[in-house]
C-alpha cells in the first residue's frame, strides 16, 4: 500500500544516504515498496562529489557489467536516468496481462529477466545476476512446465528513439512476447509441441495468441493511437519448429483476425523496419556525428528510411502509431541489442527500453495501476 499512496515523482526522489548500491535483491515483495525516507533524490553515496547519479542509474549502470559487451543495451540510457530526463517516460510503462494470471506472478515475470538469451545461450554473467540483483535465470523457466505454462503478458512504453548523431525521436512501443519453438527446450515447445493431445493443445495456442494479438488493439485504443504498425510476432526464428497442423501462418490468421474485426476504428499496417542507424549511416556515406539534412520522406512510403523518422511526416506517423516489437519470454527489452540483429535487439539498440520496462531501473512498476487485466 506504500507504493501505491507515492506519486511518481516521490518514487523517484526516495533516497537512504547509507543504502549500498545495489544491494541483493530478494523476494519481489521486497522490490516492490521503495526504501528510506521520502523527499531527497535518491543517489549514490559511493561516487564522487559532483558525480553522483541518481540510484536508477546507478543499478543500470551495475546491470550493464552483467552482459556480454556487445550485447549490451546503449550506454546513454544510463546517462538520460542520471539527469532525471527518462521520468516522463517511465510514467507512461505499462504491463498488460490476461485474466485468470495470478499479479504476483506477472509481477516476477516482469523483473526476473535475464540479460540476453538467443536461442536459449545466456549471453551474460549468471553469478554476477545472482550476486547484484538475487537471481540468476528467468522466472519464465521457474514458473512454466509440460503442464503449464507462465503467464504471457506485454508491456508498453513512450521511449525515445536515438540515433548516432544524437538527434531523438519519441515513439509508442508495446513489446509482445512471441511463443517459443526455435528450441526443444523451450518451455512453449514442451507445453504445446511435446504432448499427445495435439488439437486440444492447437486450440490453446490460437487462444493465447489471440489474447497476445487482444493486448496490442486494446493498448493503441486506450492510449487513443490510431495506427498499429503490426510485426510478425513468433513468426521469425521462434516458429523454426512450427508446421503441419501448427503452421504459423495459419495460426496468426485464426488468433489475429477476430482481434481486429474487434478494433475497426484503428488501422494495421506492417511495420517495415526498426533502424540500426550506426550501419545505416555508413552504408549511405555519412559520418555518425554528421547532422543529415533531408526534409521529405522518399516516395511511396510514410517512412521509408531512417532519416525520414526526423522529417515532419515521420513525426507525424509515430506521434499516432503504435509499433510492435516481437518481444522474448526470457529477455530483457531489446535482448543481444547490437549484438542480436532480431526485431527484438534493432528495437534494444535504438531505444531506452530496456531500463524503462524492468522495475529495479524503473520504481513507477512498482505501482499496481500500471498492471493492466486485459479480459480474452
């Protein structure tokens, strides 16, 4: 109840001057009340003067020495939690889960995530996991089995999307998580694929789906977003081991169409690409520092190239779009980042979402009203 009588602003500005950066994190009950007396900022006392970050950062920064380098998620998402400009937009997170799911299991589906996972290879220090932030692997693991599976829930968040030179743009992103079959031992796989009553486990599927496909329509009408900018969601690696009477085609046609007929008001169109500018960049002759100049979108596309996201038009098309990334039930947002040339890692490596969605960097998830029921 503590969390939930703050306002965002106080979770913010909580601090304990003796409080040591980060500490173990234990039980998610834990997690959830901020500590120490209300009204300061909340920094850490370790750093010199003049240098001292606030907390959120601090963690952040600590989270980063986890991964594999290359998998890392941008630097500068630190930095932004430092000067306090990422607060407008970790009020806007919000978790979307399906009835029936038990809140504190979606409340531990949303913190315990691991780093990177590409085709089930952790792609980052376990120890260190365990010994900064009290776990080592994904709640996804620990709460799925050939017998059920942990709940699938979306998260949505406003970010800004960076590019090299440093210029920003501000997006509406909901993060979906796709099934799993790239592996045998993905829990999805086990669940759906490695049980004798196939049609019964089909008909769950496209249930599920469905309720995967519910959340994006119903977030882009409750942020009052015009257009969703639709991915193929479980369609890329994770459907390797999908076919026969679980083809994934057929699956989305039977999950998705209901869901829009539900939604006329709001229009779909395929999302065409998330950029990675750097490469991008290169590729086109341009310094990364270099200021590029282009005033219209190329014909025949709202937004048919990175530069065009800068252009009044692209401003126009994010302001009123919801995009859809094709999230990991294991990963943090954005997973391998650079290091991960999925959906998933263009979005990480573009974008502040990964400390934006996890509630160690973010204490606005510490709020029930941002969990939202969404019904079948």
């Amino acid at each position: 109840m503590l969390a939930r009588r703050r306002s965002y602003g106080q979770l913010f500005r909580v601090t304990t001057a003796s409080l040591p950066l980060p500490p173990p994190m234990g039980s998610l009950t834990s997690q959830c009340v901020p500590s120490g007396p209300e009204g300061a900022e909340l920094l850490d006392p370790d750093a010199p003067s003049g240098t001292r970050l606030p907390r959120q950062a601090a963690v952040a920064q600590r989270l980063r020495e986890v991964y594999e380098a290359k998998f890392a998620f941008p630097s500068w998402s630190c930095e932004r939690l430092g000067e306090g400009s990422l607060e407008v937009y970790a009020q806007s997170v919000t978790v979307y889960y399906p009835q029936g799911a038990q809140l504190a299991e979606v409340k531990r589906l949303v913190r315990e995530r691991e780093p990177v996972n590409i085709g089930m290879k952790r792609r980052y220090d376990q120890q260190k996991m365990q010994e900064y932030f009290g776990y080592a692997t994904g709640a996804y693991g620990r709460l799925s089995s050939s017998e059920r599976l942990g709940p699938n829930l979306a998260v949505y968040c406003r970010t800004p999307m960076r590019a090299p030179d440093g210029r920003e743009r501000d997006v509406h992103v909901i993060n979906v998580i796709g099934f799993a079959f790239d592996k045998t031992q993905q829990p999805d796989y086990q669940y759906f694929l490695n049980h004798d009553d196939e049609d019964g486990r089909r008909a769950e599927l496209v249930k599920k789906m469905s309720q995967m496909w519910e959340y994006i329509y119903f977030c882009a009408h409750e942020k009052k977003l015009k257009c969703v900018r639709l991915s193929q969601v479980g369609g890329g690696a994770f459907s390797l081991l999908l076919g026969g009477n679980f083809d994934y085609q057929a699956l989305r046609k039977e999950s998705l169409e209901p869901v829009m007929a539900r939604y006329p008001e709001i229009e779909t169109k395929e999302l065409q690409f998330i950029p990675d500018w750097e490469a991008w960049m290169k590729k086109e002759g341009f310094a990364v520092q270099s200021a590029l100049k282009r005033s219209q979108p190329r014909a025949g596309s709202e937004v048919s190239s990175p530069e065009d996201v800068f252009t009044p038009e692209g401003e126009r098309c994010c302001s009123s779009s919801l995009l859809v990334n094709a999230w990991d039930p294991w990963s943090f947002v954005g997973n391998g980042n650079a290091g991960d040339n999925s959906l998933d890692g263009y979005f990480g490596r573009c974008t502040a979402m990964a400390v934006l969605c996890w509630p160690d960097t973010n204490p606005c998830l510490q709020l029930e009203d941002r969990y939202r029921l969404v019904p079948p």
